[in-house]
C-alpha cells in the first residue's frame, strides 16, 4: 500500500521546482491503513501558490485508487522542526497542533473526551501525543494503563529531556507520573506548576501532528499559566448538557476569548448526551436535559464538535486501561466524526 502511495505521490509534478513530490522530498509522513490515509506534505516555502491545488490532486488521485479510505492531505510549510513561535516559550520537537481539552466544572468527562479524541486522531493515523495537565485528578495514566510509570531522563544535545510514556501508539506525559494523589492540595499546586512546566519544555515527543492537552477542570489561574507556558492552537470544550454545566461552558469560552490568551475555540463536545439501555436500543433517555451545549456553542459562535451519550463501554474502557474508542465500534465512529470535525476546523485556521 504503501508503495503504491509513493507511487501515486511520484506522478504528481511541482510545476516550479519542476519535480514530483517524493523525489522533490515535499513527502513528510504516510500513514496509511485501509480505513485511512494521511499525507503530510511539507512545502519548503510558505505561501507556496501551488500547495492547493497539489493537495486537491494527491487527495483526489489517492481517493480514486483507495475509495474505501478516508484520505486526508496536510499541508505543512517551511522548513521542518521549526514551529510557529509560541507566545512565549517553546515545546520540544516538531508539533504541528497543539488543542487543549477544557471544561468549566469536573466530572463532565473532559479527561475521558481527550483521552478517546487521541486515540481516534491515531487511528485516522495522525502522530498523537498527549499532555495530561490535570493537576487535581491526572487520571490518562489509568486510562491508557500506564499507572506507575517512572519517566526516565534522557540526554539530547546537552539538555536532560524526560521520555513519555507510550500506550496504544500515543506519547503521554502527565502530571500523575510526578506527584502523588496524598499529596496536600496546596504543596500539589506549587510542586505541580514547577512539575507542569518541565513537562511541557523538557519531554521528548518527537515529530507530532496533534498534541492534546488535558487541562484541570474551571477557569483559574493555573490554566493561565500553562497557557502562557505552551502555544495552544485551539480549545475544545467539554460539557454534559446540565444548565449548570452549560453555564460554564460560556465561561470556558470567555477565558478562551479573553485579549490576553485569544486561543481559538475548535468547538463544543457535549458528552453524556443521551442514555440508552441495552435492552432498548432504540430509546434514548435525555438524563441531563436535551441539546444544551449544542445550543449555547450555537449562541456564542463555536462550531459543535457532536455528541456522546452515556455508554458503559466509556466508563468501563476507562477504568481497564483502554479508551472505549479503540475497542467499541460505536464509540470509535462518534469519536472519529469528532476528530474528522476537529481536524477540519483546526486545519482550517492555518
Ligand atoms: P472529568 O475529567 O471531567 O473530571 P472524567 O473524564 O474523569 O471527567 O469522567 C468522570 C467519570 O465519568 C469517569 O468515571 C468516566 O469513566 C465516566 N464517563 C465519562 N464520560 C462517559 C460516558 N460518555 N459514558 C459513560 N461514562 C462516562
């Protein structure tokens, strides 16, 4: 498959530099399974008048030889390892989105959200990383089964880097893997800043296409300071469709808004939407009232990423080390729909 790709990616011509895209080397990254391909084309001069076009023909040719796979070609620009600059300071390695994953109040799923939408990003084949910022309950260790890892140090270039765990293909750092759940809530706070900010400068993820950030739940300072520590492209907010829940929805999109973070807000995902029992899968029970979050992502102009009802699967993969989405079909399709979402709004905003 592979070679084929290649070989699809060879036939098309750069008209200015006169060569086709593998041997011109604008061929950055291949992932591709039968479900999905992603290209990631690199373009060694930014606003180059061609790169439209390019990436209408490769997705095109390659959606025409692949028809069963959802094709997607990014386009990158300038010279690799170099990210935009950051408002103030730099990530490792070479990341191309960084999202942060936010909610107004705890206990709506929001870690469960960010955990499930990394794990439907790699399965579209994106390169994912995951930063688990939750100071109050880091809980992704649990959930991708990597509870009591010891990160190690390691020297690059004379700079002590800390290696990320990894599970299921993603990268994951988190602040569970530095402080202990006994400790003192204030001694957590000042540890954890410290702590926060050598995992966002020191860990080594590599090449990434998306990194996802579990931020703590509200609008406090802390998440202004890990936004000021980390370049964060775009914010996904999470809420369960309670009127208290949504209430502070808006205010995760006035923190987002405000002058002095301007993150884009990539959308709304409204999480225990519905409930439906096994024994009747046709009903849906409306627990938490119905459609709120879609409806306030509405009033204030951010897109609606979708919704995900109450499912044990959800809880159960959680606690047993393996996001639902890469074990329950149905849980993967709405996720894949939200990343798919996600992705285009992201992508979209340059
Ligand atoms: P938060 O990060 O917002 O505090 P969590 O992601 O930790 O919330 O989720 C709280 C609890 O709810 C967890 O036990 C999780 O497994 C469960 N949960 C979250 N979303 C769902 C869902 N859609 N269906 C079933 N259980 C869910």
């Amino acid at each position: 498959m592979q070679t084929t790709i290649e070989k699809l990616l060879g036939s098309i011509i750069h008209p200015e530099l006169e060569q086709d895209l593998v041997s011109g080397g604008l061929v950055e990254h291949i992932a591709a399974s039968e479900a999905a391909i992603t290209i990631t084309l690199r373009f060694p001069k930014t606003r180059d008048p061609f790169a439209v076009k390019i990436k209408n023909q490769a997705e095109q040719l390659l959606q025409e030889h692949f028809p069963a796979a959802k094709v997607l070609v990014m386009v990158k620009e300038g010279a690799a390892q170099k990210r935009p600059e950051p408002k103030q300071h730099t990530t490792t390695g070479d990341i191309t989105k960084v999202i942060a994953v936010a909610s107004g109040k705890g206990g709506v799923g929001k870690s469960t959200v960010a955990a499930n939408l990394a794990v439907a990003l790699s399965l579209l084949g994106f390169r994912v990383g995951l930063l688990d910022a939750d100071i109050y309950g880091p809980s992704q260790p649990k959930m991708f089964g990597v509870e009591g890892y010891l990160p190690d140090a390691e020297q690059v270039d004379g700079v002590d880097l800390i290696v990320p765990a990894e599970s299921m293909g993603i990268k994951i750092m988190s602040i569970g893997f530095f402080i202990r759940p006994t400790d003192a809530l204030l001694w957590r706070g000042a540890m954890a800043v410290n702590a926060m900010k050598q995992m966002i400068h020191q860990t080594k993820w590599g090449a990434l296409d998306f990194l996802i950030c579990d931020l703590p739940p509200g609008t406090g300072d802390i998440h202004l300071s890990i936004i000021g520590e980390l370049k964060v492209d775009a914010a996904v907010i999470v809420s369960t469709p309670q009127q208290v829940a949504v209430a502070d929805v808006v205010r995760g999109v006035e923190m987002f808004r405000n002058e002095k973070v301007m993150i884009p807000v990539a959308g709304v995902v409204e999480n225990m939407a519905w409930f439906t029992p096994e024994e009747l899968p046709e009903n849906r029970y409306y627990l938490f009232g119905k459609g709120g979050a879609r409806k306030v992502a509405e009033e204030y102009g951010v897109p609606f990423l979708g919704e995900i009802p109450i499912v044990q699967s959800i809880m159960e993969g959680g606690d047993a080390g393996q996001p639902a989405s890469a074990i329950d079909p149905r849980v993967e399709e709405w996720y894949r729909s939200i990343a798919d979402k996600l992705v285009g709004t992201v992508m979209k905003n340059g």
